[in-house]
C-alpha cells in the first residue's frame, strides 16, 4: 500500500526526458520513445578510454592524455542525463540517486560481465565536507553504494579523501580542470590491507577530461591497489566539456 501511494504522488520518470512512465513500466529507466535511441555506451564506436562516440579509436581528447588508467567505461551519453544528473545533485537527495545506481548496476551486468568477474570492490571519488555540508548528501558514494549491494560486492569508503576544497570543475576550460585538482586527493594512512593488490571499481557521476580519474587512480596505484577501473554514469563528449 504504501509503495503504491508514492508511485502515485510520486511517479518514475524517465531518466532521460523526465517524462513521467506509465505505471505498468514504473522500473523501466527509460521512456519508450527515449529507449528506442540506445541511449547506452556499447559497440565499437566508443572511446575505451572515456566512452564517447567515436568513429575510429579513442577520441582525440583522449589520445593526447597519458592517463595511469588503462580503461573506463560509462553508462550513458552525458548529454541526455544532464537534466536529471543536476536534479539529483543540486535540488536534494531523493529517489533518483537510487535509481542511477541501479541503471549504472543493470549496465554493468548486460554490457560488461566479463570485467566484474576481474572487480575485487567497489569505491567513489570523495566529496570534500566543505561541501557536503553545502549539499547534505555524497551523491557519488550514493551511486556507488547502491552499484555494490546490487552487484554484491564490498563498497570500500575508506580509500581515498581531499586534500583541499577545489573551483566545480564544471566551471573551468580543460588545463585549469587540470590544475585544480592537482594533489587534491591523497589515501588514507594506514591504507587498508584489504585494498592492497586489489582491482577497484571507482565511480563518479561524469566523465569529463578524466582530471578527476587520473588524480584517484595515481593516489590508489601508489597506495598498493593493483589496477583501478573507472566507471562514470555519463560521459560529456569533448565538445561538451
């Protein structure tokens, strides 16, 4: 009864348009309309570095980065999340997150079994407490919490913090991203035995000049984890960062 009454006053939307799903397809992520344009990152023609569409290789954003991560997938397109990605982050913590995270399990499960035969545990990029104070909740840690217990593996929260509140890289151009969050993260101390000789699952929400990533991955490599695999929920092409 009481599922009923919040699928009635408050209905799933589709996390592309918004638009409100019938009833019968409430767990649906997607509306119809939105579904049939294969919003997910599959097929030959992405990045496999950050997941954008490409028609031949890895884009150029990222064949002039040298990045300490081998491979990074990601969900969806940035551009058709970006309005549901901003509600959750900016507007307060609702229902939403969940459902990212279960759109970013389910993606995981039907496009790469293969790499979480490989995934020891599950982390996120931390959000510093200046902001989390701002914000009220770690969207990212709520994306990757929900990724663990659907895929039944441990969500490790005690890797990685920041050094330093840093500018929303959404706000600058490609090397001052670069510039801002350098030395930005740092492992705890001690490290977690537990994490050492580990391949970790680091999620974040966006893909955008992989700063982010590469900072994460360089401080995990040089604590003991053996191989860190980036996961975003959406990838902005390079004209969109």
């Amino acid at each position: 009864m009481k599922r009923l009454f919040l699928d009635i006053c408050f209905p799933a939307r589709c996390l592309c348009c918004g638009k409100v799903l019938p009833f019968a397809h409430r767990n649906d992520f997607f509306c119809k309309r939105c579904a049939e344009k294969h919003l997910f990152r599959t097929g030959e023609h992405i990045c496999s570095i950050c997941g954008a569409n490409v028609y031949n290789g890895n884009c150029l954003r990222c064949k002039e980065m040298k990045f300490s991560f081998s491979r990074s997938i990601s969900a969806l397109p940035y551009g058709c999340t970006r309005h549901t990605i901003h509600r959750f982050k900016y507007t307060g913590y609702d229902k939403k997150g969940i459902r990212l995270g279960h759109l970013m399990a389910y993606y995981l499960k039907t496009y790469h079994a293969d790499l979480l035969l490989e995934v020891d545990a599950v982390t996120s990029v931390p959000l510093h407490p200046k902001k989390l104070r701002k914000r009220g909740f770690d969207q990212v840690r709520i994306l990757a919490e929900t990724v663990a217990e659907e895929l039944n593996l441990p969500y490790m929260s005690n890797l990685l913090y920041r050094t330093r509140h840093t500018i929303a890289q959404s706000k600058l151009g490609g090397a001052a991203r670069r510039s801002n969050l350098a030395d930005a993260f740092a492992a705890v101390v001690p490290f977690p035995e537990t994490a050492k000789g580990k391949t970790i699952l680091l999620l974040d929400d966006i893909f955008t000049t992989g700063t982010t990533f590469e900072e994460c991955t360089k401080v995990l490599l040089a604590a003991g984890v053996k191989e860190v695999i980036p996961f975003a929920l959406a990838t902005a092409s390079p004209h969109e960062d």
